[in-house]
C-alpha cells in the first residue's frame, strides 16, 4: 500500500485521537497525560519510543537500521484559555484549551507513526516521531529533543507543519528561507523613591521616566536599527503603583521583541539598556533591562528541502501558497533548523462547518477542519517515505 492509502486508512484513528487530546490539553510542562497516551499508541503500533527531558516522547522506526535519518517533529501543549467551542469533545480541563492546533499536530504525527510502521521494511533509514513538549513557552522542549537527536548521530533532515486556521484546507505553505521571526522577551524595571502624592519633590517617581522610556525603545526599529533588518518591539505591558495618593518605588514594563537576524535581538536589547538606564537618569532614577528566552531563533527553511518539499505538495494536489512575508509569529521548532537541514511548512485548516468558530489563534472560540489532519499527515509521511528510499 501506498502512504496516501495508509493515511486515509488511518484517517478515521486520527481525528478520534486528536478529539481525545483536545478534550484533555495540558499546559506547557505538565503534558502528563498527553505524553502517556502517546506511548501507549506508539506501543500498540510495535514502535519503540523514549521519554526525553521533560516528557517529550521521541519514537524510532526502524531503530538502529542503517541509512539516512529524518525526524518529524509534533508540539503537544496547550494553552491557559477557556474554550467557548460548543463541540462533543469540548475541553474538560477548565481553562485550558488546545487553541492553537497542537491536538491536531500530535494527533497528525501519530496518523504518520502509524502509516510508516506499515512500510518499514521499505524504509532505507530511520523515522524519529518527536512529540515535544512546551513548545508556547519556548525553547526548553525542542532543546531537549535537538540534544537526543544530537546524542543519536544527529539526523539528515527535519520536517515540521503547523495548521494554520485562516487557511482554507488544501493550501499548504513552504517559504524558502526565514519563515518565522524569533522571539525574545523583555523586562525593564525603573526605580524611583517612593513617597507621598502630595509631595512630589520629595520622592524620584518612576512612572514618568517609565513612560518616557516606553515610547523610546518602541521607536528602535525606526531610529536605531538597520531598516532592511526587520524587527518589531511591542512593549505590552507596564505596571507600577498601588494607590492614587503613593508615589511608587517601581514601575515595570514587559514586551518581546521578534527577529529575522540571528542576534539582533541582543543588539536591540544592549540599545535598550543604552536608552533606559539614560533616559532614568534624567529622572533621578535608575532601570535595569533583562532579557527573557523565550524563542531565540527565526525559523529558517533550507531551501533545497523547501523546494522538494513544494514538488511534492504540488504532485499531491496541494494548492502551494506563492512566496509571501515571512511571520512575525514565533515557533521554537526553529532550534531543530538551526542544527539539521529541513523545512517547517503551514497547512490550510479553516474551519467553515461549526457557527461562531474564529480562524484566529489563541482565541476561545479556535477550531479546525479535520479534513486537514489527513491532508497534513499524507503530505509528510509521503516526504519522509520518499526520502528513505
């Protein structure tokens, strides 16, 4: 049997498993059940698999064979949202919902595990299923998977999708290039003297240089950074204060910041500790600047990868996305690129059939269309058969 007959085979075990999933998601670090049941499925299919790091769960086809290696990688968490999607499989864990496609990613990899398995002994090589963990808080996760990967001898290629929910299903993008931006936090904290409303001059307020200070560092990618260099800095947060009548000691302000260029954003954040510490002096106060790792690499497609993979997209009756922007969205499947050649894509996944449903992600009301699921895992298990032989 071919892998499109597999999958289609398999199609009906892929959407009852990516229901179960939606309707238990766990968030980032605690995917205690979604990591188990995936072990179970990998045990039932005869595929040996190891816990790696924090429950991430790589499986092996083909374990120890010679030839070529190529690891498929699925993220698993879910996200502290209260779903609003009136579905038979609607979360039962309160607050949590798998609002961004990672029920149909999981549950797509396992469609591939599965389909894969059937045809092993076709295979000239090994498949490693990688089901990763805490992927909406960036980076320890793929780290985790990419180390094991190393420790194994490393593999030739590495294929990702996400699902896309404003695309129809069908449409499947594979850029060449930057695809995804990077995504690095930030935190400012100003410090003042705090003291009494009525008597300003007697306490350094932190507001106002706080404020100052937001403005400024909004406007780096437009005063002082390359501007064929695309970065966005969006300050999203700033607190500071307690009462109307009490002049803080501190005020805090958070953002992140996305990136194209490995490294602009330690250049961007040393300008911001250049225009912070600067601009709070001129108060009378002070202010530190620290970085938060959250996504540290763009997602850079290799663009031989890219191509076969668009050739193949295309002979399987995929519409393929023309060349477009790259997202200012972030992904940590890029520290698998920044190690091994391969590609992440995006597969069309709107869902026009529930009322009231959002093709937005990380909204309440996100849902997709099943039929994308099949589409997703004949797409790459046939790359990953392909390239085996």
């Amino acid at each position: 049997m071919t892998v499109k007959e597999l999958v289609l085979q398999n199609e009906s075990y892929i959407i009852e498993m990516r229901r179960e999933f939606h309707m238990y998601p766990e968030l980032s670090y605690q995917e205690e059940r979604t990591s188990r049941r995936i072990g179970e499925e990998l045990t039932k299919m005869g595929i040996p698999f190891e816990v790696v790091g924090r429950r991430n769960v790589v499986g092996i086809i083909n374990k120890g064979k010679a030839g070529k290696k190529i690891a498929i990688r699925a993220d698993i968490d879910a996200l502290p949202v209260c779903e609003e999607v009136d579905v038979p499989f609607k979360s039962k864990n309160e607050g949590v919902m798998h609002a961004c496609g990672h029920d149909g990613h999981a549950a797509i990899l396992l469609g591939i595990a599965k389909s894969l398995q059937e045809l092993k002994d076709e295979l000239n090589g090994q498949v490693f299923l990688c089901f990763q963990v805490a992927e909406e808080v960036g980076g320890g996760g793929a780290d985790e998977i990419v180390d094991y990967l190393k420790e194994q001898g490393g593999v030739d290629q590495v294929i990702g999708t996400h699902l896309m929910g404003q695309l129809p299903a069908g449409i499947i993008a594979i850029p060449d290039g930057p695809m995804m931006a990077g995504n690095t936090g930030f935190k400012i904290t100003v410090k003042g003297v705090g003291g009494h409303g009525s008597r300003p001059d007697l306490a350094v307020d932190p507001l106002r240089p706080a404020c100052d200070i937001l403005l400024k560092v909004q406007a780096i990618p437009v005063n002082r950074h390359d501007p064929f260099e695309t970065v966005v800095v969006s300050p999203c947060m700033i607190h500071g204060g307690t009462k109307n009548n009490i002049i803080p000691e501190t005020c805090e302000i958070e953002g992140n910041l996305r990136f194209f260029k490995v490294g602009d954003d330690q250049a961007v954040l040393e300008v911001m500790r250049q225009i912070a510490q600067n601009t709070a002096a001129a108060y009378g106060a002070t202010a530190e600047v620290e970085g938060i790792l959250m996504a540290p690499n763009p997602v850079i497609n290799d663009s031989e990868a890219a191509t076969r993979g668009r050739e193949l997209a295309a002979e399987l009756g995929f519409t393929v996305a023309p060349p477009s922007k790259p997202a200012t969205g972030s992904d940590d499947y890029a520290n698998f690129l920044v190690d091994f050649k391969g590609f992440y894509c995006i597969c069309g996944a709107h869902n026009t059939e529930i009322p009231g449903t959002s093709g937005n992600h990380h909204n309440p009301n996100f849902a997709i269309d099943e039929k994308a699921l099949a589409q997703a895992a004949e797409f790459m298990g046939t790359y990953a058969y392909r390239f085996l032989q």
